[in-house]
C-alpha cells in the first residue's frame, strides 16, 4: 500500500510503499530537494529527511513522499528514522557542509566537529543502519555526495576538504566490502553549485556568499539532481563508481574563469 504524506511520525510506524523507495537526507533544500523532486518524477516514493521539517512537509505534498525529521549527527534521530523505514532501494547520502574559512593556524576546532560530525560520521550512521534493507532489496544504491574538495585540497579549507575525503574514503570502501552482493556504489562529486552551501560555510554573510559564484555560470541544484538521478536508473548491472560534475567555466577547486 502507498502511504499519504507525513511528517514526525511515531517511531514504531513503518513506512510502506507499492513503489521503490528512495532516502535522501538533506532534502530540505538545494541538491536534496532537487533529487526529491527528480526520483519522484521517476516513479520512486521519496523518503525525506532533514532538520527543516516544515520544509519536507511541502516537499513531501509536492512530491507524494514522506517526510521525517533527521539530524544525521543525533545517533538517536538516525535510529528514529531508520525504524520507520521498512524498504529502501536507493540512499541518497546529501546532507553535509562547511563552515568557516580559516587557515589551520587559526581553525575553528567546533566548525571542524560540526563538519565531522555531518558529512562523515552522518554518512556511517545512514549508510550502516540501511545496509542490510538496501541489499535485502536485490538491487540496492548507495549514492554519496561528496564534492570536489573529496579529490583536492586548498588554501583555508582543510576543515572541509579532510572531511570530505574521509567521507569519499569511507564510501568507495565500501564498493570492495560488498562486492558480489547486490549493491551498488557511486559517487557524485560536484564543483561550484549555487545553493545555501555557501551561506552556511559563511555563518549567513550573503554578500560573501555571492561572490563565490560571480563572474561565471555556476552549476544549480537541479543540474546535479539530474545526474543522481542518472546513476540512479541505470541497468542493474551498471555501477556508476565515481561522477565528478563541474561548470564548464571551472577546471579544479582553485581554478576558474570569471568575467
């Protein structure tokens, strides 16, 4: 059976679909609610999940899907979401970020935990709890987004660059651990994409945030929506191993041409 929209369930209910079910976390904006958006035009019942949950209730309505609060770095809210999920064939690993810009000399060591805590050990605490539904569905999916300070390093970002490697390390680890079984593993890592991100890693500065992206076309939400989406409905045996999506106007974390 489908079931209607919903939002702060109890925790013994369990959610059930007639359609395949995709979990995205950080679906209250940007990538997640894009990737909400695309899945469910694909025919998936998207789970929603994030912190905003007034947010994912408009979600949820505009899309037929569930939402549930989640705070990937609450151990307790992670086990709370997961107990109302009865089947999942696709994890959507998206909620994250950066905060601060600061040289090592001078880091932050509490935006350095807050970056830990969300792309990492958020990733382990969903991935870990929906591993075993995602296989049980004999054709599961786990896709992470990473970004491309997964695969660089620069000046004033180490906080947010050695996070996201240690969550492209812990995900492409995962592609041996479970070889032969039916899951597969892809990575999404894109470069400069015009959302909340950069008004969050500058503690709400609009300004500065602007700045990031001025002088050249950045890629949007819907862009690296698109190519989840991709990934996620290719055949069976098709593993998409890593994605590296950019605009065309920058070549590297450091790189770009701006007019």
């Amino acid at each position: 059976m489908s079931t209607e929209s919903t939002a702060g369930t109890s925790n013994r209910s369990v959610i059930a679909s007639d359609r395949e079910v995709a979990v995205i976390t950080g679906a209250s904006s940007g990538i997640g609610a894009a990737t909400a958006r695309s899945l469910a035009n694909e025919g998936f019942h998207v789970i929603l999940g994030a912190r905003r949950v007034e947010r994912l209730r408009e979600l949820a309505a505009e899309t037929g899907g569930t939402a549930l609060p989640l705070d990937v770095t609450d151990e307790d809210s992670v086990n709370s979401f997961v107990e109302q999920v009865s089947t999942c064939r696709i994890l959507v690993n998206n909620a994250g970020g950066a905060k601060g810009s600061a040289p090592v000399a001078e880091a932050d060591e509490n935006d350095w935990r807050w970056m830990w805590e969300t792309n990492v050990l958020g990733t382990l605490r969903l991935t870990k709890e929906l591993l075993p539904k995602l296989v049980a569905s004999e054709n599961g999916h786990v896709i992470t987004v990473t970004s491309v300070a997964a695969l660089e390093v620069y000046d004033n970002g180490s906080g947010y660059t050695s996070a996201k490697h240690a969550e492209a390390a812990l995900h492409r680890t995962l592609r041996g651990e479970h070889l032969g079984e039916p899951v597969r593993f892809t990575e999404v890592a894109p470069g400069l994409v015009e959302t909340e991100f950069s008004e969050v890693r500058y503690h709400g500065d609009t300004e500065r945030a602007k700045a990031v992206y001025r002088g050249l076309t950045p890629l949007v939400a819907d862009d690296v929506a698109d190519v989840i989406t991709f990934a996620a409905t290719r055949p069976a045996h098709v593993n998409l191993d890593q994605i590296v999506v950019k605009p065309r106007d920058q070549a590297s974390a450091t790189r770009a041409h701006r007019t």
